[in-house]
C-alpha cells in the first residue's frame, strides 16, 4: 500500500487566506455590504445616473468627438440621455435653405440609440445660431412674413421628421422672453419677432406636433427663476395652452451660480411651472464659480465650497420635486469641456475636473 503524502499545513493555511480574500473581493465587486469605501472606489462601481435610477435621467450635452474613445465610455458610464450641444442648432444642421447637414446630429443619435439612451433635441427656433439666409432673400433684403414662415415651417418639419421615434423631446423654442424688469417688454426682439409678431410661436408648435406627436416640446430658457422673468414665462404659456398650442414642458436652463439663484426661487419656479400641467427638466445645467460681472476670477477654496455647497442644494431640490422633474441635463460633461471656461477666465462649473475625476461637489450630489 502507497503512503499517502504529507500535506504541508502552513501551505494549507496560505490557501486558505488567499481563497478567503478572493471571495470577499469578488462579493464586493457586486456591491455587497463595503465599509470606509474611498470616492475613488465608488466612482469604479457606480456612475452618476445609478445614484438617481429611480429619480429621473441624468442627461448631458455633447459633442461628436465626446462621444468617442474614453470620453464616450466615460458617457455611457454616467449619463443616459444625451442632447446635442450645438450640432442641431438652426445654423449648423440647416446652413442653407437647399442644405441639410445631418452627419454630426445623426453621430450622436445613433451613439445614444445603441447604448440605451434618450435624446434630446436642441433647438428648433432660437434668435441666435440661425442662418441668416432664413431672413433674407436673393438680393439681401428682409423676406415677407409669408417667407419666414414658409422656411420655418419646412426647417421644423424635416428636422423633426427625420429623428421621429429617435429624439423623445424637442426644445421647440428657446429663449424667446427678454430679461427686462419692464413688465410690459416680453418678447426679445428677434428676427423672427420683428418679421413675424407673436404668429410664429403657436406655429411651431404645431409643426413639430404634426412631425411627430408623441414628441415632448419644451419651451427652453435661462433665468428662470428670477420672478420677473419667471412670470412673464409663465403668463406666455398659460395664454398658450388657452388656445391649445401642444406645449408639454418647460426647460428650465439652470447656468446658475454659486450664490443665484436661492433654494426658494429655484422651488417657487419648478412649483409654478409644474402648476399649468407642464413637465419641468432642468435643461443646460452648470454652476459657476465665477459669475460674469465678478471682477476677481481666482477659484479658490472657499468658492469650491460654495458650489459644493450650490450643488448639494439644488439636488436635494429636485429630488424633493421628482415626481414633477422629469430630467436633469448637464451643458458638457467636464470643467474642461464648458462653454464657459476660456483661457483667462476658469469657471469650474460641473462635477467633473478636466481630467474626468469626480470633483468633491460630485460626492454630495450622490450622498443622500
């Protein structure tokens, strides 16, 4: 008979160790019960848009290059919904009246399409980021009402039509109320305005309803919350669904800043908006550091911690608000990726550093 061999007992007790370890690791990376987790371990397990699974989407404006490499992972990770930065902008998918230019906006669509996500559209009439051409005929002179119309007309329709059951929502308009403490000044002076009066703003609604009716259309604007302006938004709309214009929901943009707009005007606006039967979305949004008329342009601690701060805030607003907030949007995916930030002038205005790293304005959105 064959002497069965010794088994070496320390061996037996490393194995034993390492099998131990193993399995604890591998529970974790499941999202097992963790202690005293670092950020950084949780940002490899969750991305932003999970904290609020069960909230709303957690949306951000892109680019086509955002969307490819490690940004584009970086997307899919945190976000799911995604509205085109500027590519569907009149100007850019629109450049001439014989001309459609879809590549760019079709990029996106299909990026969001094939991970899952919601699209937003933006914009379908805007004073700015608009061909002149819209404007003008062959001799350069300012067109008929008729002709405006005729072109609009024919912008929305063919834009909506081609992202029909791709694009669940449309910015229809966008900025369209002056900021003006005259109560009785409500309409920018755009062209369309100039051309046309109040006649286009039921109208295109009407168009991209018939382009596709299951579309949600927003009116989209910046200052929402400040009561003036506030009113005005709200007494424009109320006049419209009146006379049965198909609007179903307000943009709110939300470029805020560290100290405006305060926790009561945020709540008062999403309440009064949400009172005339309208989806509220926060559309566009980014808290700067620095706002435009402050002469000191350093970021420093102490302005990090008010946006923390901002921050925390907000969201707990619109958690409070779920059922009446439909979605969250933040204007591009990093500080180093924003409208605002120019050379002499940093801003730091989102969750994320210019390296991707969840900044520490991030870690408060998600604790609660």
């Amino acid at each position: 008979m064959k002497t069965k061999p010794t088994i070496n007992r320390t061996f037996i007790a490393f194995i034993s160790v390492f099998a131990f370890a193993a399995v604890i690791t591998l529970l974790s990376s499941f999202g097992g019960p963790r202690s005293n987790i670092n950020p950084g371990e949780i940002d490899s397990l969750k991305g932003l848009k999970d904290f609020y699974k069960g909230y709303f989407p957690i949306g951000v404006a892109v680019t086509p290059t955002n969307i490819e490499g490690v940004t584009g992972e970086f997307i899919k990770k945190h976000f799911n919904s995604l509205t085109c930065e500027n590519v569907m902008k009149p100007a850019l998918i629109h450049p001439s009246e014989k001309k459609y230019f879809w590549d760019d906006a079709d990029k996106i669509v299909n990026f969001a399409q094939a991970n899952g996500m919601k699209v937003r559209g933006h914009t379908l009439c805007w004073h700015s980021q608009t061909g002149a051409w819209m404007f003008k005929d062959s001799l350069g002179n300012q067109v008929t009402k008729e002709v405006a119309l005729s072109r609009l007309k024919d912008h929305i329709t063919t834009v909506v039509s081609r992202f029909k059951g791709k694009v669940y929502a449309w910015d229809v308009l966008n900025e369209a109320v002056v900021d003006d403490a005259d109560t009785s000044k409500v309409y920018r002076a755009s062209m369309w305005y100039k051309i046309c009066g109040e006649e286009f703003i039921p109208k295109i609604y009407q168009w991209a309803h018939e382009a596709d009716p299951k579309a949600v259309l927003f009116y989209n604007d910046y200052n929402t919350e400040i009561p003036v302006k506030r009113d005005k938004i709200y007494n424009m709309l109320k006049k419209l669904l009146a006379n049965g214009v198909p609007i179903n929901a307000i943009g709110l943009q939300g470029h805020w800043h560290i100290n405006d707009p305060s926790e009561k005007n945020i709540t008062d606006a999403i309440n009064k908006f949400s009172s005339l039967g309208l989806k509220v979305q926060i559309t566009e949004l980014d808290v700067s550091t620095i706002p435009e008329k402050d002469t000191v342009k350093t970021y420093t601690p102490e302005r990090e911690q008010q946006q923390i701060d901002f921050y925390k805030m907000a969201f707990k607003v619109f958690r409070e608000k779920k059922d009446l907030i439909t979605g969250v949007t933040f204007w591009n995916i990093s500080d180093g990726r924003s409208w605002l930030d120019r050379p002499n002038r940093q801003t730091h205005p989102l969750l994320f550093d210019n390296n991707l790293k969840p900044k520490k304005a991030y870690w408060e959105v998600v604790k609660f």
